[in-house]
C-alpha cells in the first residue's frame, strides 16, 4: 500500500467554484502534514501545513483527522491561477531526521 | 538568503555518458533529498543525505545511481551511463534540523536530464 494516495483527477472547474481534494495517509505515526502545489515543469513550493485543528489560509482551508488518517484541501472561489498540481506530503522523523512521503498529486484545472 | 540552487538547469547526454547534477542546499540547511519526476508522473524520493552521510537510499536504481554530500560543497547526483529512461526533471530539496526544522521541504528549480 502506498504510504500517501490522492485522487489524480484532473478535477476541472469553472471560475469561482469550490473545490476539494482529498488524500489518505497509511502510517498512524506520521507526525506533520502539508499541502504543496506544483505548476507545470517548476519545482514544488509550500501551500501550506495542515494542523489537527484544522487551518485556513485565505481561499484555501485545510483539515486533518487522525483517527481516519485522511487529509482534505478546499479551494474557495477558485481563480484561474490555481491551475496546477496538488502534493499531499506526510513527514515522519525526529529532531534531526525528517522522512518525507508525497502522494502523486491532483491536478486542478480551472476554466475561465 | 540564496535558495536551493541546483545546476545545470538542462543537461543533454548521449546514452552511455555519466551525468552529473549538483545541489546547494539553503544556508543553515544540513539535509538534503533527491528527487526524480519523470514527464506526467509524480515525485519519486531517491536518496536523503546528510554532509558525509548517507541517511536513506531505499529510493535509488541498484546500479548506476550514487550521491553524496561531502564536508565541503554542493550535494552530487551521479548517474553513470545513462540511457533514454533516466531523461526526467531531478529536484533537490533541503530542510533545517533541529531548532529551525519547521518540517517544511525547500526544493530547487530542478536539473532537467535528456539522455539521447
């Protein structure tokens, strides 16, 4: 079993409409959680991490619920510029090691 | 505050040449990781390296493949005699460790390999 799963979509989307993604992790001892975005052919950047209580930033809100080890992104009002692919990320480790897995992302495609 | 900074950008070989792709971590970041995105396809982690250490490599190809991070200088992924399959985008990505680790991955603008 993969250690993170996603939906691959494409999820496609008018302007202005809200969308979520899912994603599912398979070790109970994960410790963080994060949402990266990547446009096509550029690196990852940071969305934002994902916290039990749940967190929002803007037009993005983030859950985590850790009795079903599921994580969720929900994109508000969804702009053309959201286009892009979506990296659930699960770390393990310790103080001074940090083990990372990402699923295969979702990709979002906003139409204008 | 320089980001990750990976070079070259673009690399061509011909299949049976070696390849050399290097990565400087951000300043203050001990960690690093490697990367390989093949067109279409997710990230696929290969090897995680602390300077002279490697931590995990249960991601790299048996053969061909080796990294390193010495005491001095940039991170190297070395692929030797490479063959149209490894053509593929290689990030590089670095964390904190310690008091700054805030968990999050900084990655670099990539090294784009097109073995011909």
């Amino acid at each position: 079993r993969k250690e993170v799963e996603q939906d691959p979509g494409p999820f496609n989307v008018p302007e202005g409409a809200t969308v979520a993604f899912n994603c599912t992790y398979s070790n109970s001892a994960s410790q963080s959680f994060f949402w990266y975005r990547q446009d096509c052919r550029k690196e990852p950047k940071l969305l934002m991490s994902v916290y039990s209580s749940g967190n929002e930033d803007g037009r993005f809100t983030a859950q985590l619920n850790r009795a079903s080890q599921y994580i969720s992104l929900l994109i508000r009002d969804s702009k053309l510029s959201d286009s892009a692919t979506y990296l659930c990320v699960v770390k393990r480790g310790t103080y001074n090691f940090n083990k990372f897995y990402f699923g295969s992302g979702t990709k979002l495609n906003v139409k204008p | 505050n320089a980001g990750v900074m990976q070079n070259p950008r673009h690399l061509v070989r011909r299949r049976g040449q070696e390849a050399r792709l290097r990565c400087s971590p951000m300043k203050g970041h001990s960690h690093v990781y490697w990367y390989r995105q093949l067109p279409e396809e997710g990230l696929k982690f290969m090897v995680y390296l602390q300077k002279e250490n490697i931590i995990d490599e249960s991601g790299m190809p048996k053969e061909r493949f080796s990294a390193e991070f010495p005491k001095e200088g940039p991170s190297i992924l070395r692929i030797q005699q490479v063959v149209r399959g490894d053509s593929a985008a290689y990030f590089c990505a670095s964390s904190p460790t310690g008091q700054g680790n805030t968990g999050e991955l900084f990655f670099g603008e990539g090294s784009r390999l097109t073995v011909l």
